[in-house]
C-alpha cells in the first residue's frame, strides 16, 4: 500500500480537485451538476474550514469539503459534506481517512449537523456515512431529472455528540 498522507486543500490544489470532481460528475453516481465549475465559484461555495486533500506522493488521490446548507444564521452549524477519491484509488480507505480528520475539524469549527444527499445507487458512499455515525433521515423520490431521468437521493445525516 502507498503511503498517504493527509494535508489541508489549498488553492494551488484547484485543478486536481476539478479534475477529481469532473471524473465524479461523469460516473452520474456522486452528483446532479453536470458541469465542473470555475476554481472560484467551487471555493466560494465551500466552508473555508475543514477542506482536506489525501496524497499519494505529490498526487492528489481524493478530497473532502463542506458546504453550508444554508444563509439562515439559524443553520450556520449545518454542512454538506462532499467527498471525491480519484478512481485509481477506489477502496483502499482514503474517504474514511479523510472523514476521521474532518468530522473533528469540523466540530472544532461549530458544525454540529453534518449531512449528504447520496444516490441510492452509489453504496461505498451510503456504506462510509454510516460507518461514521450518519443516519438516513429521509428518501426523496424523484427529487431531480438527470438527462431526462427521474433521480432518487437518500438524506443521511449526523450530529455531533460533542456540541449537542
């Protein structure tokens, strides 16, 4: 096994997290978008905090971030969670590296509800939520067309015990 090594996302990083992100919309398994955004529009997007990238050597091999799910200050605690791991690195447990170090990092910057909106199809990622304490909370049926299809997703969601 490569040795790893996990490191907070920079800015420099921006073309390998679009590349990893291009290679997610294309599998129609990780998101509705179907278009890989601008460097700025993604980085205005996400929480500034709890932003990490996983490394193989000098090779990005996957990322994790939060977006905020809301303005509404009422929900400033509340984040979306986006994972991305570059194909070649597919099931050798670099997402659960990369939630270990967030779901703390994240807590330590008042995130006390943690969510993600996963195709039921897409079982490695229902599978890591839950192995970290997510929950499904709700099934919404036909919440989006994806080339003129119908999509299901599934809610999942957890809360921080430490700041409950």
């Amino acid at each position: 096994m490569e040795f790893f090594t996990i490191k907070p996302l920079q800015s420099n990083h921006n073309k390998e997290i679009l590349d990893i992100y291009k290679l997610g919309i294309e599998t129609k398994n990780a998101t509705f978008n179907t278009a890989v955004p601008t460097w700025e529009a993604w980085d205005k997007g996400h929480l500034k905090h709890s932003r990490l990238v996983i490394k193989a050597g000098d090779k990005i091999a996957g990322w994790i971030a939060l977006s905020p799910v809301s303005s509404r200050c009422n929900y400033s605690g509340v984040a979306e969670v986006s994972v991305y791991i570059y194909p070649g690195f597919g099931g050798l447990g670099l997402a659960s590296k990369l939630m270990e170090m967030m779901i703390p990092e994240s807590e330590n910057n008042g995130i006390w509800t943690l969510q993600s909106s996963v195709f039921p199809e897409n079982k490695a990622s229902i599978k890591l939520h839950e192995k970290f304490g997510f929950r499904k909370v709700g099934y919404r049926e036909k919440i989006s067309k994806m080339n003129g299809v119908w999509r299901d997703t599934i809610l999942l969601e957890r809360r921080s015990p430490n700041l409950m």
